[in-house]
C-alpha cells in the first residue's frame, strides 16, 4: 500500500509529507513554552547599598600631530623639526595623565614619515595615540 494513495499501483507512489501533526506539536509546544517560562523566572529582592557619585572632571588635554603631504610635521600649529619631535613628546609623556596624542595625516603623505613618527612616538614613551581620519573627503 502506497502513503498518500487509495490505488494498488506501485506507480502512482506520491511522497508528499504531511505537514498537519508537525505544525499542531509545534503550536502545542509553543503554549508549553508560553505557560511555563514566567513560573521559572525568579527574583529575589535585594537592598542595596546607596551612594552618592561625584562625578570626576579630568579633562585631558590633547595633543594635535598633523603631517602633511611633504612629511612636515606640526605639534598643534606649530612646525616641528624631528629633534623637537622627540622632545616635546618626551615632556608631554612625564604628564600624569599622559595627553593623548591625535595623529592628522594628508592622504598623500608618504608611509614612511608616519611610521617615523609613530616610532618617535611609542620610543617617546606616549601611550594614547589615535589617528584622526577624515570621513567626508573622497
């Protein structure tokens, strides 16, 4: 006898699934789940301690690093040689708390003077070094 035919023909065998009893355990599990799952929540009320925040106004200043596409660097607006590099990061690493140092690079500039100065910069001993990007220009 073939699932899902009346005839004795071994032919006309239609393999179709019945999908019915799958989607009624399906609904029945669903209520199951709905009916049990805010009976296993549990809370437990707890006093907690009370206390007052003061909030803590650090503002640390930071540094603004700009190279541009010829490889001079600027310590905010004022045009640096390397040696001054070196030294100005080396004052501003003995700060507590160290500034944090925002690297600004033309798209142009070559790699090799922006790696330079991150050495400078991890050698001098600064450990917040961000790089500052442009995302509007295209």
């Amino acid at each position: 006898m073939a699932m899902g035919s009346l005839s004795d023909n071994e032919d006309d065998f239609n393999p179709e699934i019945n999908t019915t009893p799958l989607v009624d355990v399906m609904l029945v599990l669903l209520i199951v789940f709905m009916i049990t799952i805010p009976v296993i929540q549990h809370s437990i009320k707890v006093d907690l301690p009370r206390a007052t925040n003061v909030p803590n106004n650090t503002h640390e200043e930071a540094i603004n690093l700009s190279i541009d596409a010829q490889g001079k660097v600027y310590w905010n607006t004022t045009l640096i040689d390397d040696e001054e590099l070196k030294n100005r990061i080396a004052e501003a690493a003995k700060h507590q708390p160290q500034p944090a140092l925002h690297l600004r690079a033309e798209r142009t500039t070559q790699y090799e003077k922006v790696a330079q100065v991150m050495a400078a910069v991890q050698a001098g001993g600064l450990s917040k070094m961000g790089f500052v990007t442009d995302p509007n220009v295209k």
